[in-house]
C-alpha cells in the first residue's frame, strides 16, 4: 500500500508539471504571435518602420506564470528584403544553398 501511494504521487506530480510545461509552452507562443502582428502591421520599408517594428514587438504586454511574469531578454530580427537573405539558424552553407524559400 505505502509503495502504490509513492508511485501515485509520483505520476501525479509528473502530471502537474506536463501540464504547467504545456501552460507556459502556449504562453510564450501567444507572447511571439502578438509580437510578430504588432510589428508586421508598422513595417513599411522604412529604417524608421523597422525601429517601430521592434518596438511594438517587445511593447506587447503579455505575460507568462499564469500573467504575472513579464517576459524579458526578448530579441527582435527582421529581414532586410523581401526577397532574402533570411537567417536560417544554423545551417552549413550548403543546406542553405540547397533551401529555397519563397
């Protein structure tokens, strides 16, 4: 009996923390979503477009820790054509040759 509760306990607790990970998960995504709308809707071409790009996206007011934590240390990049050059994280040069996106 004493080992079933420890085991219940167990899978419980790693239940409540799944679910709090999902949670926080969907939080920072709707952080990125708000952030990329606000600053697609004041890109205009323009350097001056760009810098109230960014600072619409780091201006959005979300929040994650069920609204209670700010989001800090965000980081915006925008591309500088449409047309590329677009930042592919970390790829060799020859994955970025072989990737074409449109």
């Amino acid at each position: 009996m004493g080992l079933a509760s420890v085991v219940l306990f167990g899978f419980l607790g790693i239940a409540m923390d799944m679910g709090r990970m999902y949670i926080t998960k969907n939080e920072a995504q709707a952080y990125a979503d708000a952030g990329a709308l606000a600053a697609a809707q004041l890109l205009d071409g323009t350097s001056t477009g760009v810098t109230a790009a960014k600072n619409a996206a780091t201006g959005v007011g979300n929040k994650w820790a069920f609204n209670t934590t700010a989001f800090t240390g965000t980081t915006v990049e925008v591309a500088t054509s449409s047309a590329g050059p677009w930042t592919l994280g970390r790829h060799t040069a020859e994955s970025r040759d072989q990737l074409h996106l449109r």
